[in-house]
C-alpha cells in the first residue's frame, strides 16, 4: 500500500513536472493531487464494482462462467475511461439497490428503470437505452392484448417494473419469480396465462423457448440507466462523461449492435 502512495506521488511529481516545464507545481500535497486528478471515489481504491443480476439477455448473462451483455461491456468501457477496473457481482436483482446503497457496490447496471421510487434512494446516471414492458403468452393463447389480462395470471420477476405493472392491471393475480427465465419455464407448463417482462430479454426467451410469442402491444416506455450511491456525486459526473464520449464515439452503438440486430432495436 505504501509502495503505491509513493509510486502514484513519484508519478503525480513526474507529471507536475512534465505540466509546468519544471517550474513550481501549484497543487498542494501530492497524495491528494492523486485522488483529485481522477475525482473518484469507489469502495475499493482502483475498482469499479457492478451490482447485476445476470439472468437478463441480451444486458447481463453468462457465458460459461463470465457475466457477459450490453451493461457488462457498456461498464467495461466506462471503468476504462475511468482508469478503474471493473469486477461484477451478480445477485438477485431486488438487492441491487441496497448493494449501490450499502457500498457493497459502486454501481448497479441491471437493464434497470428509473422510477421515481428507485430515485428516493439511489442517483441515476445519464439513460443508455430505452425499453418497455411487453406480454409473453403462448402461441395457441386466447389473450390476444393486455385488456385480456383481467382475471389472468401473470408471472414476473420480483422487484421489476414488470411487476409493479402487472400489480396495477385489475383482477390479475401476480406470481413472483427470482428469474425472468423462471417465469417463462411456468408460462411453457401452462402454470400461468402471460409473463410481462422487457422486451429484449422476452425476445431472447420466445427464440430459445418452443410455442410461446409476445404480443404487439407494449405497455410502457422505460429508460434505463446506471445506480449510484445517492452521496457519490463525483461517479455519477464522470459516468456520465464518460457515457457521453461513448456515445459520440459510436462505441455504445456497437456494443448494442453486438448483442441486438438493427431492425429488432429500432422498434
Ligand atoms: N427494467 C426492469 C426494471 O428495472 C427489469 C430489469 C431486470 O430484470 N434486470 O425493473
């Protein structure tokens, strides 16, 4: 630890040095030129640490055992600009906020929505992609819109917006789940009538899951955007620098061209 103070002032003086042709350096005790010089303050010193719940394609899943997704690599790319290293942590996605809150995590990136509840107890970054809540049914299913929800069951995941809408639909029963993928498992075994899910996720789940389809009513239009600690002013200014470069680079775009095809994103 001592070795890097040192090593971070010897660079900090190099730099100075470099900055001002030799001359005096204007900027006062050295290791706190080093904190100043990037601004930012993460739980561990030099690390940017994600709050997922990677159970949400195309933003966060595995692939073999790496977290991979638009929000892995989107975070990826913001912690290089930042200069940090990014590690993730994947968790149920209801204790993402406490994660940010706690300082267990610096960051929760979740293909999360800004609500107004949510921002009660966490600061939202600049959004990075727009989303919307759509229904899962079976192909051979009599629901034909959201009206035909009334009286129906519906599967969610716990904690999402998702769930919230499915709540305010009169006379629908709501069934929580851990996972989204859980939902869909039940809807297959006819154990619920519609699974309201994002539309991106559901897209991935109706191509890898036989005789389901969504409907093409959407229910809402939603934002997504990075948590941070409501304290930590400094991350969230410099995420969203960092967002802003991303996005004119045409970086963000490619990431999202990864992951999601042309004409499916544009709708
Ligand atoms: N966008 C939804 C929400 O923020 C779902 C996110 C998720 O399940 N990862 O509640």
């Amino acid at each position: 630890m001592k070795k890097l103070v040192s090593m971070l002032l010897i660079g900090t003086m190099a730099l100075s040095l470099i900055g001002c042709g030799g001359g005096s350096s204007s900027s006062g005790s050295g290791d706190s030129a080093a904190s100043e010089e990037s601004g930012i303050k993460t739980s561990q010193e030099g690390k940017l640490i994600m709050a997922t719940n990677a159970e949400f394609p195309p933003y966060e899943y595995y692939e073999g055992d790496e977290v991979v997704g638009i929000d892995a690599e989107i975070a990826a790319a913001v912690a290089e600009e930042l200069g940090l290293e990014l590690q993730i942590e994947d968790m149920a996605f209801d204790a993402i906020i406490t994660a940010v809150t706690s300082g267990k995590a610096d960051i929760g990136a979740a293909g999360m929505t800004v609500t107004p509840d949510r921002e009660k107890n966490v600061a939202f970054t600049d959004t990075y992609a727009t989303a919307s809540q759509v229904v899962i049914v079976t192909e051979d299913s009599e629901i034909a819109s959201p009206d035909d929800l009334t009286d129906k069951t519906v599967g969610v995941q716990l904690g999402t917006t998702g769930d919230i809408y499915a709540g305010d639909i009169e006379g629908v029963t709501v069934e929580r789940y851990n996972k989204g993928f859980e939902a869909v498992q039940s809807l297959q075994s006819a154990k619920i009538d519609a699974v309201i899910i994002d539309e991106q996720p559901a897209k991935v789940f109706v191509e890898q899951n036989e005789g389901l389809k969504i409907l093409p009513d959407k229910f809402t239009e939603e934002e997504y955007a990075i948590a941070v600690a409501k304290d930590n002013t400094e991350l969230v200014e410099k995420i969203n620098e960092a967002l802003d470069s991303l996005k004119k680079s045409g970086k963000l775009d490619e990431i999202v061209a990864k992951y999601i095809s042309a004409d499916d994103s544009a709708e």
